[in-house]
C-alpha cells in the first residue's frame, strides 16, 4: 500500500543560505493525467537549486515549491510508455529532493544500460541544457571549435563530451592548472588555466572559436567576443560574474557575431518534451557507446542537501553533486 506522505527537504522560512534546507514530511504526490509517480533512488543538485533557495529563481507555475530538477528512479505510477518497476531518469519542473517526485511522462527517459541511480541522475538537467545551448541555439557543427567556460562543472563536463562525440573541437577554460587538466583529461583539445593565460590569444593561436558557452557574464565578455570567429555564436546559460553587458556594437557587427542563450525550467511542457525526443534520439546513442559519461564527483545522502548545496557553492568540485535517496 502506498503511504499517505513522503520525505522532501524544504527550505525553512522560504529562503536562505544552504542550512535553510531541511527534511520534512509532505502528502505523497498525486500524479495527474499524463504523469508519472517516480520513486526517487537520487537527486541530482544543480546550480539553478541555489539560486532558488537564495529566492531568486522561482519555480514555474504549477511546479512543487520543493527543489529539485532532475530524479533517477523507478516508476511507481505509469504513464505514456511508462509502467511501474520501469528504471527511468526525468527532468522535473521541481520536487526532486525527495523520496517520490512527479514527472511530465514526456520528459522521462529510460536510464542508458550500465548506469546506476547516482550516474542517471546526473544526466537529464545537465544534457537537455547542453543540448539546447549548443547543439540548437549555438549551432554546433563537426569540425568548428566550442569554447567552455566553467569546463569542469556539471554542464562544463557534459558539454565538453558531447561536442567532441558530434566532432567538434573544445576550447576549455578553468580556473587553476588541476582542472585544466581535468578538463583535457575529459576530452577538451586545448585547455587554459584563466588565472595565468588569456583565453581570448590562446583561441586566436588556434584559429578561433565557433560557439561560445558561457555561465560567466559579464567579466568574460570582451575576451570571448575577440576569440570568436566571425560568424561564431555567443550562448549563454547564466552570468555567475555578472549580468549586464557593455557591448560593442560595431564589433559585433563586424565579426557577424550572435548573441542568444536561454533557460530551460520555464520553457513549456510540450517544449520540453520536444527536447526529450532530440535528446534520446542524438544524446543516449552517445552514452550507450561510453562517448559520453556522467561525471559525478561526490554525492550526499538526502538529509544531508544543506551539505550538498555548500558543497557546490565552494566551487572545487568536478561535474555533478548528488542525492542519494534511501
């Protein structure tokens, strides 16, 4: 029998710094026509879950006010393709630190063979974001250059993977010599330590850069713009260093550049389900033929998400941080 409540974590008083986050109990989610009950084994943490905590990110109509976008787990309640015991990862419009979610049964995708609950739910936040970035609005092509910034984050690692199993080539940018090595040691073909090179020479050394991804903003704007070649494609996923860019409109014009960049939480639900078809289709191929991999670097028990979201915060890790759920 399926128990009348289930265990989430919430955040006390609505918002507030990682150690407002603690477990409560919460009625058992009720699936509505089209959704799936999934019985979560893990919880991937993602950066968009701090800026929500901090308040500055709500959740889109209709989404759990709880965290959380994207669950591995088994299917309790089916829907669509899905019946109960199937093994699946979902993307979440919220409500994943916890131990049952509900999903858009369109936005669910079976867990590639040979991974576990950490690795897949490592996946679906991570892949549809890069997928949507670079591969739709950036353009990717085989043999163009892509350059990442934040290479060793969550979406830095995934998308350094999945440019070079589309053929292109990865220009990396980290933050210190271990991670530009961690990031060459993922697949990224030229790799630059920011704090002693300048990004912007090293890409013109090489020829340039096609498709930019950049979390960074502001700070990293004028140098991105110089190593990008004319016709290339500025995407952004977030401007961690700040949000406001002095643009030069002349330059810009020149080098017949693209400014674009997206979120992917309010995009709409038949949009998303869009995204999961691309995303089987072209990206699940890749992890089948071990072209692509979760990189999980540490993971967390549920009641611990204070930690996990202090974790994240510091900045050392390499790829995702994740919950595990008993």
């Amino acid at each position: 029998m399926q128990p009348s409540t289930m265990t989430a974590i919430a955040i006390r008083d609505g918002k507030g710094e990682a150690d407002a986050l603690h477990p409560v109990a919460l009625p058992m989610p009720v699936p509505a026509e089209g959704q799936v009950l999934i019985r979560v084994r893990a919880a991937g943490v993602n950066r968009p879950d701090i800026v929500q905590r901090l308040g500055s990110y709500p959740p889109p109509p209709g989404a759990p006010e709880t965290l959380g976008l994207e669950v591995a787990g088994e299917i309790v309640h089916g829907a669509g393709r899905w019946r109960p015991g199937d093994r699946v990862c979902a993307l979440l419009g919220g409500g994943g630190y916890a131990t049952h979610a509900l999903a858009d049964a369109r936005h669910v995708l079976p867990i590639p063979d040979g991974l576990d609950w950490v690795h897949a739910a490592a996946l679906p936040e991570t892949v549809f974001t890069v997928y949507a970035n670079v591969f739709e609005h950036g353009a990717l092509q085989a043999d163009e250059w892509l350059l990442v910034h934040g290479a060793t984050s969550g979406i830095g690692v995934a998308a350094i993977q999945m440019a070079r199993a589309a053929g292109a080539h990865v220009l990396a940018c980290s933050r210190g010599a271990e991670k530009a090595a961690q990031a060459r040691a993922l697949g990224a073909e030229v790799s630059v330590d920011t704090r002693t090179e300048d990004f912007a020479e090293v890409a013109r050394a090489h020829g340039g850069v096609d498709v930019a991804l950049d979390m960074v903003g502001a700070p990293a704007f004028e140098a991105t713009l110089r190593a990008l070649n004319r016709g290339g494609r500025i995407v952004y996923i977030a401007a961690l260093g700040g949000a406001v860019l002095d643009v030069p409109v002349m330059r810009l014009m020149q080098k017949q550049a693209v400014l674009t960049g997206s979120t992917l939480r309010p995009r709409s639900a038949d949009e998303k389900a869009r995204l999961a078809e691309a995303v089987e289709r072209r990206v699940w191929p890749w992890i089948a033929e071990g072209r692509v991999r979760a990189v999980v670097d540490r993971t967390f028990p549920l009641a611990d998400a204070a930690a996990a979201h202090a974790y994240l915060e510091a900045g050392a890790h390499v790829g995702k941080v994740v919950l595990e759920v008993a």
